[in-house]
C-alpha cells in the first residue's frame, strides 16, 4: 500500500456526516482501512460502499457512542475485519446553538455531555486496549473546537464539553505516553458542516461572526480539518502527544 496512513486500521467516530465523512475519505485515500461509527447505518454503507469503488477499504460498524457495548463491538469488529487497530479518529460531536446558560434545559446538558464526554472517554477506553495490544504504534485523534480554549460565543455547556475533550486528551497522552500510544485533539474551527448548518439557521447573526474570527475571513471546509487528523494519526507526527493543535484558518 501507498500514502500517508498505508498499512493502518483506523477508527472514525461521527463518519456518516460533516468533518468524519470527510476523514473517512480522506484517510482511505492515504491508505488506511477505516472502521466507520455513527447511527446512521445507511450513510455509513454508502460512504463505505463509495470508498470500496475507490479501491479503499472500509467497515460500516454502526452504533452509539454513547452507549459503551456499541462503541466495544465497534473495536471489536475493526479487529476482526482488520487484525488490529492503530488509530482512532474520536469525531463525533453534538451542539446545540447558543442560548443563556440559566435558560439552557438541563437535558441539552446530558445530551452534549454524553456526545462529546461520555463518548471520547468511551471510544478510548475501548481503543486504547485493542492498540496495546498491537504491539505498534498507535494514534488518537479526538474533535475539541475553538470552544475547547475559549467561549466561543456558543452554548455554555457546549464550550465546557470541548473543554473536557482537551482534558481527557492530556491526561490519555501522559497514561500512555511510554506505551505507544500518542494521543492528539484538534482546535477546530469553523467548518462547513450540518452541525454549522442547524447552529446558523438557529442564530443566523452567528455566521458573520465565526467567518470573522478567522484571519482568512472564511469558514474551513471538512476536508480541511479531515487532512490534519490524517497527518496526526501518521507515524509522521511520532513526536506529537498531548497537543491541542489548531485548524482554525487563524482564530482571533
Ligand atoms: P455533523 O453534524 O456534520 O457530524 C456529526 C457526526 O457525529 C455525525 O456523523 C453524527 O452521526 C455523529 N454523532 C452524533 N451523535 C452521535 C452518537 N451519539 N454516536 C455516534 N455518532 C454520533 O458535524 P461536524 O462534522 O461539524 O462535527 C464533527 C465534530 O467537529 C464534532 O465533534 C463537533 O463538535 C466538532 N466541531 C465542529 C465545528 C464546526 O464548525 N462544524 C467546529 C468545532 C468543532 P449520526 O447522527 O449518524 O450518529
């Protein structure tokens, strides 16, 4: 095999939609076998189905993240299609638009938490096992945002989600640090998704501001924010653990 992930088996949490579609193209065309996870089964067979015409190879491992023996099938199955797991793409995020903390239903709290908490230390608790015990080397790749570092003018509770994956990406990266294991999250910025979609058409006013913050006056588009993961789930960045790297096209 060729390219920048050849020989990898990697994970791709929230690859029916947006930014983890993305990576599931993008990393098959660099080489790897990609596990796709999301709830919709029938994007994820048609992104693996595309993906195989293309001469890739992928699994459509439908499931939950939230839900602990969806996402040990998940690795489990990536490891019997593929003999092992090396990389994890931990994508899948939920938001809701803005909105006052003190007007904010307490269920949109679970709700974001279980996603974008629950759901990387899920994946990873599952993950890192199976990469152990390939005895390789082995990458993590988890979804933080701009709301991770700062408030972002999105939902408080949202803002404290992307705070927690940053946390659970440093302490994973020093657990593991002397065992293979490199764990990364991104600082993603805006991106042209379904998520954006449903935000923007909430909080309309939004847009003008995300596109200002960037010093390229624009939003990313997922593919952009795709070949980062790609380049941190590599053996290029062997020296790579712990950071919170930025895609953000200049975020001030
Ligand atoms: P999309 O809404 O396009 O994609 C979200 C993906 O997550 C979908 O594939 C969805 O699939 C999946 N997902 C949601 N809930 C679950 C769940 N419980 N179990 C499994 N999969 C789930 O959004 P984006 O591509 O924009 O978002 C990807 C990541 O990027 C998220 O973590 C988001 O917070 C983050 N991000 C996005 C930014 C942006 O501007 N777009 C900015 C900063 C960060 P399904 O519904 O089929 O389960």
């Amino acid at each position: 095999g060729r390219g920048l992930l050849r020989d990898k088996v990697v994970m791709v949490t929230g690859a029916s939609s947006g930014i983890g579609a993305a990576a599931g193209r993008v990393f098959a065309a660099e080489g790897a076998a990609v596990v796709l996870v999301a709830r919709r089964e029938e994007r994820l067979r048609e992104l693996a189905d595309e993906i195989a015409a293309a001469g890739g190879r992928a699994l459509a491992a439908t499931g939950d993240v939230t839900r602990e023996a969806d996402v040990e099938r998940a690795v489990a199955e990536a490891v019997s299609r593929f003999g092992r797991l090396d990389g994890a793409f931990n994508n899948a995020g939920y938001t809701v638009a803005g909105g006052l903390l003190h007007e904010t239903d307490p269920e949109v709290f679970e709700q974001i938490m279980a996603v974008n908490v629950r759901g990387v230390w899920n994946c990873m608790r599952h993950q890192i096992p199976a990469m152990l015990d390939s005895g390789r080397p082995a990458a993590i790749v988890n979804t933080s945002s701009v709301a991770g570092v700062l408030a972002a003018g999105v939902s408080s509770v949202y803002v404290a989600a992307k705070h927690a994956v940053l946390g659970l990406t440093r302490a994973a990266a020093s657990e593991y640090g002397q065992r293979g294991v490199r764990v990364n999250a991104l600082v993603v910025g805006s991106t042209r998704t379904e998520l954006m979609d449903e935000v923007l058409e909430d909080t309309p006013s939004l847009e003008e501001s995300f596109v200002g913050r960037s010093v390229q006056k624009r939003m990313a588009a997922p593919e952009e924010i795709a070949h980062s993961a790609a380049w941190l789930c590599s053996d290029r960045a062997s020296f790579v653990t712990g950071a919170a790297m930025p895609v953000d096209g200049g975020w001030t």
